[in-house]
C-alpha cells in the first residue's frame, strides 16, 4: 500500500530516503535563543520514526526578532546549531530551517511594539500598526536573512524553507491587500513579489547550489482582496521560474485574520482538504517538486496523493507529533499501531499560542527520550493495581502499568472503553476522538490488563483483589448551577444527560433549547450545533463577555464561525433567573451589571454546562485500608484531554 511513499528521491543533490516531510510547527522547546537537548530530541526522535527531510520551527534570522526563538546570528547558538544538524544526519535525514519573520502579524493578545510591514496598514488581526519598511530597510532585511543562512550552511542545516503564508512578513508584501506601495517593491504583481525572489537570489549566492531552498506560499487566504487561487497560480508561476529557483514548494491557506484558523484545517472539515487546490496549482510550478500539506492523517491518504502523480513529497506535521513513528509503522503495515492525529489542534494552542513546550491530546510523550519505545523498562517490584474507569485517563494508565509487568486490572461502569470521549464522537467534529481509546485498549489487552466492563466498582470489590494501588479514573460530574433550585434540579439536567435522549430521537421539534454556559469548552459549542438539527431556535446564555474564552484561537475562530453561520444566538453578560416565567416555558436572565431582564419564550430545552466536580467518593475507604491512591485525570481536577492522558500515563509509570 505504500510503495510510493518510501521510494527515494533526488531533492537538489541530496537524496531523501523517503517522501515523508517533517512540516515546520513551533514547539517552544528552545531556552533563552539557545538549541536545546530537549528541542535536538524532538527532530531525532521523528527523523528515527520515519522522517526523511525534518523542517524546523521558525528561528530567528533577524537581530530584530524578540520572538522567543532560536537566535541563529548569536555566536553561543553555533553550537546547538550544529549538533543539531549532526543529530538529524545521523539518522540518514536533512534538517532545514524554517525561515520566517511575522511582519505585522500577531495572534497573541495585544499589539506589537515592532512590527514591520510594506505599508502603514493595520494587521487584521491584532490591528498592530507596522513601520513601513523602506526600500532600502528591504534590502537589509534581504542581506541579513542570507548571513544568518550561511551560519546555518556552516552548522550543517541541509538548507531553508521560507515561509511566505501564514499573513506573514512574505505574505504581507505578496498581497495587493497589505501591500499599498508604489516603488521596486509594490504596485505589480511582479514588485509584490521581488523580496522574495531577491531573497532566493541572495540565499543562492551565500549558501551555494547544494543549500536547499523549500518556498510556502499562500493559497485562498480568506482576506478580501488579497491572494485567491488565480492570484497564487501566477506567484507560482513567477517564483519558480526565476533564474533562483526554489527546490521545492507547497501552499497554505488563511492568514492574519479571521481565516488564521483556514492553515491548521481541523476535525470540522473533510480529510485532506487542500488537495483540490494543489491540484489546480501544479501546472504553475514550472516542475518544481510539490509537498502535499493539509491534514494528511493516515498512510493510504499519503500514497493515494502520490499516486496521483500530484506530488512528490508529503508534509505532515500535527500527524508526525501524535506519533513520530507513523512513517515507519507505516512502512512495516502496521498502521493499527498509529496514534493518529486527531487534527483539533491543541498542539498549536500549547506551543504557539500558550507559549508552553508542545504536547499532544493523543501522546503524552511528545520529545521524551523513550517516545518510540514499544515497551518500557520494568518495575522492580511487580505489583497488584487496580484502576477504575474506562476513560482516556484510566486505559492510558492500564496499558502503561501493564507494559512495565505489573498485574492489572480495570473497571469500566460502562460497557465502552473511552469515557466521556464517547459521547464527544457524536456530536459535529467528533469523529476522531474515539482514536484516542481505539489505540490504548489493543495495548492494555496485549500487555494482559483484565477488563470488567459494565460493572460498577465499589470499595468492597476492588479490595477483594487485594490490590497494591489503585488508579481512580473515575472522571466528574458537572455542579449543579444555584440559581436552580434544589428540588427542581431533575428538570434543569446537565448538558450530557440532556443530550443522550435526542441522540436517539433524530425527529426536530418546535421550541427553543438553551444552553447555561459556564464550560466555554469544545463539547458545550459542539453541543450546541448538534441542537440546531433537533430545535427551531438554539441560545447559549453566558455570564462572560464573549464564548470559547479559554480555548486557543484557531479553535475559537471555528466555533464563533460556525455559530455565526448555524444562527446559534449567545447571550452575553447575562445569567438566567428562576422566576414564575419558567412555567410558562420562558426562561428569563439578568444582565449581569445593569440587572435588565430578557426573556426567552418557548424553552423547550434547558440544560446546563458548568465546571465539573471530581469523583472522589472510593478514595477515602481505599485509604483507610491502607492502599495506594492515585487520582487522574478528571478524577484528580477537571481539565482536558491533554491532562487526562498525561496523568494517566504518568501513573502507569509511577507504579
């Protein structure tokens, strides 16, 4: 099945093993502008899974860049450099450096104090206002990305790939939207363009013919004006045939803007959404060789596109952080192996957007020094453990404690591993999460974990196994709101009770259904598109100033977007009120600072998202008879599904 995928090939003058490519995705492992063993073990540990050509975050090639990156110009970052290079040629591999300025884009709160720009033009994002770089101020920026490249050439990068989408510094001066000029670099389509292809002229004349150069351009980046698809096919055609050529080139979408979410294409969308796109750009790359990108997951999607003969490389990169062995799983069949990608985009809201090291909903190992290991080493003392719920947490736990050879066994109320994650799949952009728990429980059952499914786990029943520890992956339950009354509680259920009756009545009903948001979480919104199918009307009602606040933005983009789009209603600054209204089927909510009342008629659904409260209530008997206890995951503080499989595996390796 995936011939083509692992056949060779000549890129420039270096042969790449195989077509798969590591995509650049930053992943805040560098420290103070320093190459770090952490962020060398990251690139290794794919170049060993299966990676031939690995594309590095963004570095910093400019001495203007405070962004927190690798400083490639620093004299003390030569050296981290190096071994860098070294470590990922030694696994048979090329690593390239992404090269990258933000201009004026900022996708973090506030505005940047230093943005540049071709014009005096407002992001449109940030609305950051740029200096306008002049003609000459161009041409230095030219000079200096081509010194920090041929320090890069001296440490052993195999070459660079300029990123020119995104709303980046690139995109900015490609675009008629954000490029107002009327000199050598504006006005034209062919101005537009000199900075780049100045810019591979430069990188040609520091770094030589064997450097290589991999040019992303922009495609449909959603902004008015800008670059659609007749616009991108004649930059293509422009850039690549120059007198410096670049050696390879892909595309991407979005921007700066409402469209940033359109460069990460998540779980709400088809598999592999850019294909079309590639397709009808091919023919203006001038032969130059073409990295497919855009939410490849699986190897049969891979192969399928290089069949096609649309094609030469494959770029993945949330894929490649989900499993770094996905090529080379691949290429022994054993793609049941894979943790897939689930393509929702946490990785990018830790790493770019948090400004923490990067992680993984679906790889709690993501750059450990064992994250390729099948197997782990031992426990020096084999114990007896017990682990209760079936959920993310609690089978990440089972299968890790078992794999180091302790004796365990895991109780699930439910007849279906996967917990809460379960109810998840049903709704709009859940389809891939049930991945997470299709590949633990193999593993728990081909280390010998013995499952009790559907059955309830009591202190009584767990010590009757006389168990050494327990893992409690018991999950939580929401709270319920006070402005419910005690007595009425059964009639104001929670947002998963609420939903489990509808899933299995596909019939649409007259009335309004209301949802009281205190979550701000992925589930409440998917939630609240699925009610659209069931109800005339959908409202969210939330004491805060807006939705999705804690989430990372390229998902809240997608969630304000679909709600727009669905005509889902949200309430803002306003709590509901239980009044003499609520018999009547009218919900009426105060404002939160003025008090004014509004009303919502015809309530024919109510339900409530708020935080979740452990469940604790085994931990205290377990205790008392002296057993080990460790909580996980929900059990231990309600949190997401990055915590959940961390904890869990932590556990199994604790024990």
């Amino acid at each position: 099945m995936t011939d083509l995928l692992f056949t060779p090939f000549a890129l420039g003058p270096h042969r790449l093993r195989n077509r798969i490519a590591h995509a650049s995705i930053t992943t805040r492992l560098q420290e103070r502008g320093r190459v770090t063993e952490a962020l060398i073990r990251y690139h290794v540990n794919r170049a060993k899974g299966g990676a031939a050509l690995l594309v590095s975050e963004p570095l910093a090639f400019l001495k203007r860049q405070t962004q927190p990156k690798v400083q490639v110009w620093h004299p003390d970052a030569f050296d981290g450099l190096r071994r860098w290079a070294e470590a990922i040629r030694a696994e048979d591999s090329l690593l390239l450096a992404q090269l990258q300025d933000p201009g004026r884009g900022r996708h973090h709160p506030g505005r940047s104090a230093d943005a540049i720009g071709p014009s005096a033009l407002p992001d449109d994002l940030s609305w950051s206002m740029p200096h306008p770089l002049s003609a000459a101020e161009v041409r230095a920026l030219i000079a200096e990305f081509a010194e920090s490249a041929a320090i890069l050439a001296r440490a052993g990068f195999a070459g660079v790939e300029i990123s020119a989408g995104h709303g980046h510094l690139f995109h900015q001066f490609l675009s008629p939207h954000s490029n107002r000029r009327d000199d050598a670099y504006g006005g034209t389509r062919e101005n537009r363009a000199r900075l780049l292809s100045e810019l591979l002229a430069a990188l040609r004349e520091a770094c030589g013919e064997a450097f290589l150069i991999g040019l992303k351009l922009p495609v449909e980046d959603g902004v008015a004006q800008s670059i659609d698809l007749a616009e991108a096919q004649a930059i293509a055609a422009l850039l690549t045939g120059g007198a410096a050529k670049p050696d390879y080139v892909t595309f991407c979408a979005g921007a700066h803007a409402r469209s940033l979410e359109d460069h990460l294409p998540d779980r709400y969308g088809p598999a592999v959404p850019w294909r079309g796109l590639f397709r009808e750009l091919r023919p203006f790359c001038n032969g130059t060789p073409l990295m497919a990108l855009g939410r490849i997951t699986d190897p049969a999607e891979a192969e399928a596109w290089l069949a096609s003969g649309e094609a030469e490389l494959i770029g993945l990169g949330r894929p490649l952080i989900a499993d770094p062995a996905w090529g080379g799983k691949a290429a022994r069949g054993r793609t049941h192996d894979i943790r897939y990608c689930l393509s929702c985009n946490t990785c990018w809201g830790y790493g770019v957007l948090h400004n923490r090291g990067i992680g993984c909903v679906n790889n709690p190992r993501v750059g450990a020094a064992d994250e390729l290991d099948d197997r782990f080493p031992p426990a020096a003392v084999k114990k007896r453990v017990v682990v209760v719920g079936g959920g993310v947490a609690g089978l990440e736990a089972a299968w890790v404690a078992a794999a180091r050879g302790h004796d365990v066994t895991l109780f699930s109320r439910s007849a279906e591993p996967g917990g809460r994650t379960r109810l998840r799949a049903l709704l709009p952009g859940g389809e891939t999460i049930t991945s997470i728990a299709d590949w633990q429980r193999p593993q728990a059952e081909r280390f010998g974990v013995a499952f009790r499914w559907g059955e309830e786990a009591t202190a009584e029943t767990i010590l009757a196994l006389k168990p050494d520890a327990v893992v409690l992956a018991t999950g939580a339950e929401l709270l319920p709101p006070d402005w419910v009354p005690e007595e009425w509680r059964e009639a104001v259920p929670d947002l998963p009770s609420a939903l489990a009756p509808l899933l299995a009545r596909p019939a649409r009903q007259a009335g309004t259904a209301v949802i009281h948001d205190m979550d701000h979480s992925d589930f409440t919104y998917a939630a609240a598109e699925f009610l659209t199918t069931r109800f005339e009307r959908v409202v969210i009602v939330t004491s805060r100033e807006s939705v999705a606040e804690e989430l990372w933005l390229v998902a809240r983009q997608g969630i304000l977007r679909r709600l727009s789009q669905k005509g889902i209603e949200v309430l803002r600054l306003h709590e509901p009120l239980w009044t003499d209204a609520i018999e009547d089927g009218a919900l009426d909510c105060a404002q939160v600072y003025t008090g004014a009342v509004t009303r919502i008629a015809e309530v024919a659904f109510l339900a409530h998202a708020t935080p979740r409260v452990p469940r604790t209530a085994l931990m205290a008997s377990l205790q008392a008879a002296g057993v080990q206890v460790i909580a996980v995951g929900d059990a231990r503080s309600p949190q997401g599904l990055m915590e959940a499989t961390g904890q869990g595996h932590a556990a199994g390796k604790a024990l």
